[in-house]
C-alpha cells in the first residue's frame, strides 16, 4: 500500500497529488490518500481518499505502508520518522507556489534528507527518479529515542525562530 498525506494546512496542495497519482498512474498497488483541502479526482477503485484521519489511523496507515508520499509538515515528518518501516518521500509544499507562508517544509525536508532518513523531492522530476529506485532503497532504520529527541529538539529551535 502507498500512503500519501497533505497534512491539514488549509492551503491545498494539488501539485503533489497531480504528481503523485500521474507517476501511479499503471501500479497495482492500493493507494490512499488524506488530502486535508485538495479535492482528488479519481476513478481508480485502487485509490482510496480523505480529507482527514485521526492520528491513531494515521500511524496505522504509516506501519502499513510500503511507501509513504507526504508534505514535509513537522509533525506529519515525525510521525512517519517514528513508525515507518521505510523512508519517506518528502515533498514540501513552497511558498514560491503559493502552497504555504514560508520555506520551512522545505528546510525541513534538506535537513532530513542530510540526516539519511528520508528523500527530497521538490517537482515531479524528483519525484519519479526516487520512485523508479524506490524499490531497491534500504528499509528505514527507526530513529533511536535519544536521537529523536535531538531532532525533535533542533525543530523546535529552528520553528521557534520562524
């Protein structure tokens, strides 16, 4: 199964969700979608859509995932970072697109992808490359509790001076 979240922002995001599902377009995999405020339009039965879950579904969604698609909001990042078995493909809404008020999810997204525990995408170009290798790409080793709690730390930091 495919999880991919938009998060809550009210701004929608159509721009990940066209990406995503043109890239899906031939899988044979389930995909389901939590799209806060971006209206999804699809015929596909194997597509599975909305608007918002709690967050015990959510961290069900995450530990049943093969592969997890998601803006890079910090608490969607964290909760992925803590209960995925893979790594995530972030790809953060910007404020060049009018997706959101600043670049944080952007910053956000680099730093977690400096770190190893996840991957950048910032177009659909992006996007499809880490897709096609997707399949070969080492499983996520969970994050140990000292270092989430030095990541959880520095976002903190770095929020606090947004």
């Amino acid at each position: 199964m495919i999880f991919i979240s938009l998060g809550t922002t009210l701004i929608p995001f159509p721009r990940l969700i066209e990406s995503s599902l043109e890239i899906l377009s031939n899988t044979r995999q389930e995909i389901h979608i939590q799209h806060g405020n971006t209206p999804v339009e699809s015929q596909s039965k194997s597509i599975i859509t909305t608007p918002y879950i709690s967050n015990s579904e959510m961290i069900e969604e995450i530990r049943n995932a093969n592969m997890i698609i998601c803006a890079a909001g910090e608490a969607t990042v964290f909760q992925i970072l803590q209960n995925a078995r893979y790594k995530p493909i972030l790809f953060p809404r910007l404020k060049k697109f009018h997706e959101h008020v600043d670049d944080q999810q952007l910053s956000i997204a680099q730093y977690f992808e400096k770190k190893d525990k996840a991957y950048c995408a910032l177009d659909s170009e992006q996007l499809q490359q880490i897709m096609n290798e997707y399949p070969v790409l080492e499983k996520n080793n969970h994050l140990r509790k000292e270092t989430n709690k030095k990541i959880i730390d520095k976002l903190i930091r770095f929020t606090e001076n947004l």
